[in-house]
C-alpha cells in the first residue's frame, strides 16, 4: 500500500500500478496521428520524477521529521523549484500519500473483476485473505523494516493522518459506484471501507507493538473471518446490560 505506489494523487491514473494487489491497467495514449510514442515517453519521465521527489522528500521526513522540513527544502533536495514541485503536489502531505492512489480504486477493481459466480463480499474477503498471505502492506500484515519506518511516518502525524481519510473517501465513492451507486451501495461501500481500515490498523498496532507479521497472522485471518460474517449479516440485537 504505501511503499511503492507510483500514480500521482489527484493526477493522471493510467498506467500500470506498481503496487501489490489490482492497480489500473495499462494506460493507452491517444494515438490521433502518430503521437502515442511520445506521450508514452511523457509519462514515464513524469512518473519517474514524482517517484524520485517523493523518495527525497520521504526520506528527509524520516529523517528529521513531518514537521521539521520545509517544501522548499524537499524541493532544493530533488532540484527543481518550489512552483514545480506543487505542480506534482497540490499539498505536502501528498508527497508521502500519494503512494495510496494505486489504491484507492483496488476494492472497486476487486468487485468489478471477480468471476460471475461470486458476490461482492466473497471477492473482498478472498482478496483481503490473500493479501495477508502475502504480507501485504495494505492489510497492515507487513513487518518490513522500510514499511514499518513509513507507517510510523504516517500515524505519528497528525496532518497526514487527516490527509489519509480524503483517500479513504475516494476508495469509498470508487467502491459505491463498483455496488451500483445507489443509496444502499453506499451505506455498504462505506462499512466495507471501514472494516479494511480498522483491520489493517489493528494488524499494524500489534506489529508496532514488538509482535512479527508471523505471529500475528493468524489472528489477523480470524479477525477478518469474523469481520465479514459481521458485514454479510449485519450487526445483531445488543446485549443485555447485567446478566
């Protein structure tokens, strides 16, 4: 989820994503005339150089902190101007997050691509299983030093934080309009959302706590398990207070 994404936030989303699980597909320039050649070539040089600000910029965050670098010093580090950077990065914080917009339409792509004899929930749930087989970063499951280093980035700042959950409501817009886009599609995108993202955060509080992916992968498949039944038949009466 967080440590290769290339795409551009808020920019141009063709091109294969370099991040695990679905990404968009292949970009096809427009070939009016001979020109797809070099809007190809482009793309690649623009992709490198958000790549190339955004490790610069990371690694300085890591370094000294969030809040101790300035733009204009990211922008010195990775040699160009202060305008152009902005034009690559509408907000600071995007130069780390950025790195979640292969994903914001991955649970959409999931629901439109599952086979015909699957529902919605299954293709989710089996998608979220195996990317906890893999130790996927976006399923929280991921004891990479470098991943680790990066989602301490992220949670211990606030501002970032905040900028995360813009992202979350795009995956969940993308994920509504995948159900069919109507009221109830949208109440179902928006506790599927949630459910991913309190999983994932439990996986990595526990990682953050001192416990490797290993350990806790087992209780991360059963969580999940019991998350989608919760999903599947919704919530049941309360309990009883006292006994």
């Amino acid at each position: 989820m967080v440590m290769n994404g290339e795409n551009p936030a808020n920019g141009d989303r063709s091109g294969p994503a370099s991040g695990p699980g679905p990404g968009s597909g292949p970009g096809s320039a427009s070939a009016s005339g001979g020109g797809a050649e070099p809007v190809g070539l482009r793309e690649r040089k623009k992709r490198l150089t958000y790549q190339a600000v955004s490790d610069a910029a990371i690694t300085m965050f890591l370094e000294r902190g969030f809040d101790k670098v300035s733009v204009a010093e990211v922008a010195a580090a990775a040699d160009i101007s202060k305008p152009t950077l902005f034009r690559y990065f509408p907000a600071k914080e995007d130069l780390v997050l950025h790195r979640f917009a292969d994903h914001e339409d991955e649970a959409a792509l999931v629901v439109t691509g599952r086979s015909r004899d699957e529902t919605p929930l299954d293709a989710l749930r089996r998608h979220f299983l195996d990317g906890l087989d893999r130790r996927d970063p976006v399923t929280g499951l991921c004891d990479v030093p470098q991943v680790l280093a990066f989602l301490r980035l992220l949670y211990g700042t606030p501002s970032l934080v905040a900028r995360l959950h813009a992202y979350q409501g795009r995956s969940e817009a993308a994920l509504a309009r995948a159900l069919g886009g109507g009221l109830s599609d949208r109440l179902a995108a928006g506790q599927i959302i949630a459910v991913l993202r309190i999983l994932a955060l439990e996986n990595w509080r526990r990682i953050d706590a001192g416990e490797s992916a290993d350990r806790v992968y087992a209780g991360a498949v059963q969580a999940a398990e019991e998350a989608f039944v919760q999903l599947r038949t919704g919530l049941g009466p309360p309990s009883r207070a006292g006994g």
